[in-house]
C-alpha cells in the first residue's frame, strides 16, 4: 500500500512531470549559478564596507538605506538568476 506522500508525489508527476536535464544544460547551469554567485558576492564587497563605514560615522539612515540597496540588488540578481536558469531548462522541453 503506497503513502499519502507516495500517492501525492504520482500526481504531482502526472500533472506536471520532472524534467531531466542533459549534461550540457546541467553544466550551463552551473555556469549561470557561478556568474550570479560572483556578482552577488561584488555587490557584498562594494557595499557592506560603506555600511560599517555609515555606521561608525553614526549615521544610521545611511546605513539602513545602504542595506536596503544591497538586499534589492541581492533580490534582483537571485531573480535574474533564475529566469537564465529556467531558460535552459525550458529550452530542454521545447526542443
């Protein structure tokens, strides 16, 4: 007798099967996650030294509005990456 999870899993599959990824796609993938992990990481180096700069200066607006700026930018590259993502991987499924 199969599980309530085991059952829901089968018709999850039915109602939208896995897909699988050839090597090529997983490996520019990979390649996308790295190039984004990159600019994530040199948005971090930029800006969090301008935050402890803004708050040992004792300007607390500042820094808020600088960690503001980092979490958008962070939201919008994390964002970016998933849609290069998706493109390979629904480029997989059309072809």
């Amino acid at each position: 007798m199969k599980s309530a999870y085991e059952l829901a899993m089968e018709r999850l599959n039915k109602s939208q099967p896995q897909q699988s990824l050839t090597e090529e796609q997983k490996a520019e993938i990979s390649g996308i996650d790295g190039k984004f992990r990159a600019k994530i990481a040199e948005r971090e180096l930029f800006l969090k030294p301008k935050i402890e700069e803004a708050r040992f200066s004792g300007d607390p607006k500042s820094a808020s509005d600088l960690q503001r700026q980092l979490a958008q930018d962070i939201r919008n590259l994390e964002e970016e990456m998933e849609k290069a993502k998706e493109a390979v991987r629904n480029r997989q499924s059309e072809g």
